[in-house]
C-alpha cells in the first residue's frame, strides 16, 4: 500500500467554511481541472455514495466510493467500493491552526492491484493523487501554502 499526504495552509476562512466545501463534491469539476465529474448519490440505506473520474496522466482514473461525512469534526472519511484501482481510502479533513487560520488535510493509501507493475505504477499513480489533492485544495480554498505534513506535525 502506498499512502500520499498533502497538507495546505488556508488563511481567511474557518475551518466550517472549508469543510463545507470541500463536502461538495458536486463542485469539484468546476474548480479544480483535475477533475472530470462526480455523481453524488444516497442511497436507500441512508450511505452516501460518490462516482469519480480525474484526470490521470493521459486518462481517466474512475472510482465509486462510499463517503462519510463527520461535519462536527470537520472531516470526511471515503472508501472505494469499485474502480480503476484494487484499492483507495482515505481522508479528508480540517483544523485550526491559530487565529484566522486552518490546515487541510487529504490523506489516503491505495494499491494498484497489478504486480509486477507496481514498482512502475504506484509511484506515478502518488505523484498524480498528490497533484490532484492540491489542484482541489487550490481550487476550493484559494490561496493555499501547501506544507510537508512533518512541518505540521
């Protein structure tokens, strides 16, 4: 498993406001290129299900995970169910970080699911989550100064 871990610095905004974007991921494709669409669904059991494709290198990546949202924590737990990848979980999340200020955090681990690629793969497949988190953050939350999530710890 490979895990990939973007922090940003949002100054400007609480860490309500952030969330609340960032819960909406029906927005998404209009602020961020990376990516395409995203259906967003309930279903009868009251879980709430996304439908995904980004842009990965010269195509498209496409996933269905089941999202949970926790907005007194401010933040949003996903899980693939189906897709291009044999395995994608993750997190979302927001606090604060003194006065006028929040770090977001996108963290997820996943696998590729095709040995003997792997070595090839999954190091492409990080640096393209790693980019689409933040063309996301930057997007959503304008203006970001995205940190190493040791500086934050």
């Amino acid at each position: 498993m490979r895990q990939v871990d973007v922090l940003g610095k949002v100054a400007g905004l609480t860490c309500a406001e952030i969330y609340a974007r960032l819960a909406d991921f029906a927005i998404y494709p209009k602020y961020s290129p990376a990516v395409r669409s995203v259906v967003v669904s309930a279903g009868d059991d009251g879980r709430f299900y996304s439908e995904w494709e980004v842009s990965f290198r010269e195509g498209i990546l496409r996933w269905k995970e089941e999202d949970i949202f926790m907005p007194a924590a401010y933040r949003l737990r996903f899980s693939q169910i189906e897709g291009d990848i044999e395995s994608f979980d993750g997190e979302w999340s927001v606090v604060a970080d003194g006065p006028g200020g929040c770090l977001v955090r996108f963290s997820c681990a996943f696998d590729m699911g095709i040995p003997g690629l792997n070595d090839i793969l999954e190091p492409i497949a990080e640096q393209a989550l790693r980019d689409n988190a933040r063309s996301i953050i930057k997007g959503l939350v304008p203006p970001v100064e995205f940190i190493s999530a040791e500086d934050a710890a």
